[in-house]
C-alpha cells in the first residue's frame, strides 16, 4: 500500500463523512458548505488515483469537478436563492438527527457488503475504497432525500448522490471519455439553474419552501372530498 | 438535427415562436419518416460512426416521437390560445417545449449509454418548466416531485452506467456503445453486469414509472398542460423504457443475469397496482396517467417475456400503439377541460350533451386505451397474450390478462359516467373549441382506428427490424 493509496482512503473517508454532514446539518448554509467541502474531496480522490494509475484522464475529472461543482454550483445557487441559504433558520427533519444518524450509519454498512462481490468481479487496479463509499453516499443521499422537508438541502441531496456515483465511478470507470464527463457536469449546471428557478416559483406562488408541506396530489385527501362534495 | 435552430428560433416572438414549433416539428415529422424507411430498406443508418446512428429499435422510437411532437404541438396552439396565457410565458412555453423535444428525439439517436443517460436527465429538466407551466399550487407540486424522483432516479442510473462501463472493461473492452457491449457481454462478469442492470432499472424506471417508483408520475402527468401530458405520457416514457430495452441483448448474452425475471416481476407489479389504482380515481387525467403506468408494465413485460420474436415483436407493437392512443387520450381529456373547465370525475356528467366533440372523443380514447375490440391496443395486447402463451408462461399471462380487464373496468366506468351520465346542473353552455385542437385530434384519433384494421409495410418492417434488435 502506497502513501497515495492511504491519502485515498483518508480522502474517502472524509468524503463519507461529508455525506454524514448533509444527512445531519442544521442550517442550508452548512448543508452547501458541506456539499463543496465534499465536492473538493471528490476532486482530491481523482488526483490522487490519477497520480496513483498515472491517468492524465483522472486531472481532466478532478478539473472538471472543481470547476463545476465548487465553483460554478455554490455560485449559481447563491444567486438565485440567496435568500433561502442565508436566512439563518432551522431545517428540520422527519426523524431526530441521532435516529437519522443511527439509520444512515446502518445503511453505509449495507452498502460495505453490498458491494463485497462487486469488489471480487472487477480485476484489482479498479477495486478500492472509493466504489463502497460512492455506493454508501447514493444510499445516504436517497435517505436523506426521504427525511428532509425543505427544498434547498434536497437540492444539495441530489447533487450529493451525484458525487456518490462519481465517486465509484473515478475507481470502477477510470477511462471514460472526458467529453462525458465535461458534458456531465454542463448538466449538472443546468440542474441546479432550473431547480433554482423552480424553487422560486414555488415560493412566489406559495409563499415557503418547505416542499414537505406540498401534499395536495393525493388519491384520497379529505379535503378533496369535502371540495368534491360542495361543488356537487 | 435541425431542432437545434427550431429551438433557438423558439425564442423571439411568440408568434413566430408558434410557427417555428409547427414548421420544425413537421419538418422533422418528415426527416424521421425518410430516415425510417432508410432504415427499413439498408438495416441502420449511420450519421457518425460510435456516437450518432439509428437502427430498427431507435427507429420505431424516432418515429413515434417526432408524430406526438408534431400533432402536440399542433394542439398546443389552440389550446394556449383558448387558455389565453400572456406572451413571455408562451415564449417560456414554446422555447422548452422545443428543447424537450429536441433532447428526447436525442436519446434513441446517441449510441453511446453514458451521453443516452445525459440525454435523459436533460429531457427532466427540460419538461419541468412545463410541468409547471399553470404555476398552480398542484402545479408546481408536481412539478417539484416530478424533478426531485427524476433526479434521484438519475444518479442511482448514473451509478449502473458506471458499473456497466467497468463491466464492459472486466470483459476485455471494446468501444462503449450499445453495439459494442452486446457484443463483449458474454466475457463479462454476470455479477457486475447484474448490478449494473437492477441500478439502471431502478433509475430509469423511475422516469418510466414503474410501481415502487411511480408516485411522482398521476402528478406530473394529470397537472402539466395537456398537450405537454400527451408528449409525457406518450413519449417521454416510451423513450425512456427504450433505454432499459436497450439492455436485454446485453443481459441475454451473458449467462446467469437474471433480467428477464426482473422486468417480468417490475412489470406485472406495475399493471396490478395501476389497475386497482385505475378503479378508484378521482380525476379523468389522473386516469389516463395510471393507464400509462399500466402500459408501461406490459411493455416491459412483453420484453420480458422475448425469447421468441412473436413476443418482442408484439413489445414493440405494443409501445407503437400505446403512444398514439394515449396522447389521442391526452388530447380528448385536454378538450374536454376546455369544454368543462374541471378535471373531477364526479362534476362532470353527460358531457355527450354539452359538448358532444369533447364526450365522443373521450369516448373513444377510452375504449381504445382500455382495449376494446376494434381498436389498435387491443391487438397489441392479443398478439402479447399469444405469443406469451406459445412460449408456455401461463400464470403470468393469466395474471396479465385479469389486471387488465380489472384497468378496463375501471377506465370504462369512469368514462361511461362522464360521458353519459345524467347531470342536474345546468351546463356551462358550449363552448367553441379551437380548430387547431380538433385537427390533431382528428388526425390521432384517424390513426388509432387506422391501425386497428390496417398495418403499413414499411412500419411492419421496421417493428420486425427493431424486434430483432432486442434480441441477439
């Protein structure tokens, strides 16, 4: 095991870490702090691995990450919802956030033994850390995404299990084209700028952000059937 | 190709916005039926070599989606113009709906799983705004919903792309493309490949609205504008499932994957749940939304079910003719709000009479999506029953058919109350209903009865090329 070996499990497990912290943040600043903390591991890992495999290809990823995700994104959102990040509010949860804690480490170990027979089939350049801890952050991410209640951290929740993805994928899919990758991350732009402006939309013509709260698309809600039985 | 300028030419004025949408989605109507029977007559058609190319399966695909395109946004014409919305939010409109449809069209195009995968993500943000479009409370509801599953649906497929791609090179590489990796899948490991497989049906199903993962879809789908819920429900879907069929050449190849087992299971879940879901609605879109889960089931079913070509072929048939007849469906139910001004079933009663289009219209589409004798679905269905019994799977075509006949009770009751029911209020008075809307209605519904009695050769041909497509 070499020294680039190690400071890639220390990146990974700083990574996960970081998807701990999103499951857990108080406020929607931390959560975006945490995602770009996260973002820039991401990018770390792909030096390293780059430096370790000598793949050019692999600094072309960690460019491409920095670039969009701790730059461009946290930019983007600022702008456009400036004032949902920076009101200094609780954002609460379904669960408390020790249970929340309790679940999420549960399902990071899931995703350890989940991806123990991945690990057997792929040939030993490819294995590593990095493939159950981006399993491990896609699991979080989801139970994040089923807890939260606001829309901003569920934003950061999705882009979050997007570094995930990544993050196995700089370890299992190491020679994807960068045209790919470049193209991935111009999406990941145009995400965040129309999920910006959806939130907006939702808080001019609702007047919060708490998507939690947007249960009138039911099958059988009561007051449906009280409108139903009026305008009968 | 030429969507691009159409949807730069979608931003200007809102006049020339309109007329940009009709003559581009008309335009390329034309280009997909030439490249169609090119396909038909030279087996594929190859614009660039490893990214750009189009075979049987992605033509019946381009096909079907340049059709809807070009009737909805024929319909859309009338009925913005009925809606009468104010000129910067149909520019908004004309502008994503253009770019909707150009990255759809991209997604059987692309040969590439990975930029396919981009494509996909791109079609979610695209129609979000449209979605949204009334900016509604539901609206934007659905909206929300509809961007957040999606999304999460994408970075779990994301995570299967990968994994696939890392398969493909435990199996000795090769260029990443759909051909390519039918063609290194029996060197692959069938665990990683396995993996890769369940991630992607998970993800995309998602955008497909298989069961666990449907909630978002009766939303999205029951509150959009009607002709985007046409172009949604009778396309997106259909595009998408393209993506996951993509996959069984591949899965069959390599031994011991068990996705045949998957999609049947996936796909029987996603018929029964959507027919005793289909009995109890509330709302006339909301039901064409659930017959779309429904249809989505079978599909997938069916490829399933393909190891002979009967089956597949029947798949496709099924695919071709659940689009037309549930964006005609779209289209009857978005006529019928205009006429009645409410999408609940229970306030609208003896729509025959007030507006006779709108009642015989919605009476038709529902007997078609339903399967009734005459209409087209019923004879994709028939040929799936067949074929599935030729292959000796009784008990899930047994299953099959009662889901389906509890999802034609369901649809037919509710539609039989709107349409001929009695009503005790005094109507809204008629209301005129734009030309442009009824044209396109004309049009699908002229096709849907068309396919019941009639199959062109050429599109015959095609069905058979993308059938063998599927397999290997």
């Amino acid at each position: 095991m070499t020294t680039l070996d190690s400071l890639n499990m220390l990146a990974g497990g700083l990574f996960l870490l970081t998807a701990f912290g999103i499951v857990a943040a108080r406020q929607a600043r931390s959560s975006l702090g945490l995602f770009i903390a996260q973002s820039l591991l991401l990018a770390a890992s792909a030096l390293l691995l780059g430096l370790r495999y000598n793949s050019s290809h692999l600094y072309g990823v960690a460019v491409v990450n920095v670039v969009a995700k701790v730059i461009l994104i946290p930019w983007i959102l600022r702008r456009t919802l400036h004032q949902e990040i920076y009101t200094r509010r609780e954002i609460d949860q379904v669960l408390n956030i020790p249970t929340s804690l309790l679940i999420a480490l549960t399902l990071a170990i899931v995703a350890y033994f989940l991806t123990v027979p991945l690990q057997r089939a792929i040939e030993a350049q490819f294995r590593g850390p990095n493939i159950a801890i981006g399993f491990a952050v896609i699991l979080l991410g989801t139970y994040t995404l089923a807890v939260r209640r606001e829309a901003v951290p569920l934003l950061i929740a999705l882009l979050a299990m997007e570094n995930g993805a990544f993050f196995a994928g700089i370890s299992l899919a190491r020679t994807l084209p960068l045209l790919v990758e470049l193209a991935i991350a111009t999406d990941g732009l145009i995400v965040v700028f129309i999920a910006g402006v959806l939130i907006r939309a939702v808080h001019k013509h609702i007047g919060t952000t708490e998507v939690g709260a947007l249960t009138r698309l039911r099958e059988l809600t009561p007051d449906v059937q009280e409108e139903g039985s009026v305008r009968n | 190709m030429p969507l691009i300028a159409a949807a730069l030419s979608g931003l200007p004025w809102p006049r020339l916005g309109l007329a940009a949408t009709l003559a581009s989605s008309l335009g390329t109507l034309a280009l997909t039926v030439h490249v169609a029977l090119r396909v038909v007559s030279q087996g594929a058609v190859v614009a660039i070599p490893r990214w750009i190319a189009v075979d049987g399966l992605s033509g019946v695909v381009l096909l079907l989606i340049a059709f809807v395109s070009a009737t909805s946004a024929l319909f859309s014409w009338g009925y913005l113009a009925a809606n009468a919305h104010e000129t910067a939010s149909m520019r908004i409109y004309y502008a994503n709906y253009n770019l909707f449809i150009f990255s759809m069209l991209a997604i059987p195009m692309f040969r590439e799983p990975t930029l396919v995968w981009i494509i996909v993500e791109l079609t979610t943000v695209c129609s979000a705004l449209l979605v949204s479009f009334d900016n509604t409370h539901e609206a934007l509801e659905a909206a929300w919903k509809y961007v957040v599953l999606s999304l999460m649906g994408a970075a779990i497929a994301l995570l299967g792309f990968l994994v696939l791609f890392a398969s493909m090179q435990a199996g000795g590489g090769g260029a990443y493309t759909w051909d390519g990796l039918a063609a290194a899948a029996p060197k692959m490991p069938p665990i990683l490949l396995q993996t890769a497989f369940v991630l992607i049906l998970v993800g995309l199903g998602t955008k497909v609205g298989l069961v666990p993962m449907h909630t978002w879809l009766p939303d999205a789908h029951s509150q959009a504008p009607s002709p985007v819920c046409a172009l949604l429900s009778g396309v997106e879907t259909t595009a998408v499932l393209y993506v996951i069929l993509r996959l069984f050449p591949v899965l069959q190849a390599a031994p011991g994957s068990h996705a045949e087992t998957w999609a049947i299971v996936f796909g029987l879940l996603s018929v029964g749940v959507a027919a005793f879901l289909l009995l109890q609605v509330r709302d006339y879109k909301r039901m064409f939304a659930f017959s779309t889960v429904e249809h989505m089931g079978i599909i997938l079913l069916a490829a399933g079910l393909g190891s002979s070509s009967a089956v597949r072929y029947s798949a496709l048939y099924q695919a071709l003719t659940h689009t037309l007849t549930k964006s005609f469906c779209f289209f009857a139910a978005g006529v019928a709000l205009l006429a009645v001004g409410t999408r609940e079933i229970a306030s609208v009663r003896g729509l025959i009479r007030t507006s006779p289009v709108a009642g015989v219209s919605l009476l038709f589409g529902g007997l078609a999506i339903a399967g009734a004798p005459p209409f087209a679905v019923f004879l994709s269905e028939f040929s799936i029953f067949r074929a599935g019994l030729a292959e000796g799977r009784y008990l899930v075509i047994a299953l099959l058919v009662l889901f389906i006949g509890i999802g034609f009770f369901g649809i037919l009751f509710h539609v039989n109350r709107m349409v001929f029911g009695s009503s005790e209020r005094p109507s809204r008075g008629r209301v005129r209903l734009p030309a442009s809307c009824l044209a396109a209605l004309g049009i699908t519904g002229l096709l849907v009865l068309a396919f019941g009695v009639y199959m062109p050769e050429p599109l015959h041909k095609l069905l058979a090329l993308g059938a063998t497509t599927l397999a290997r």
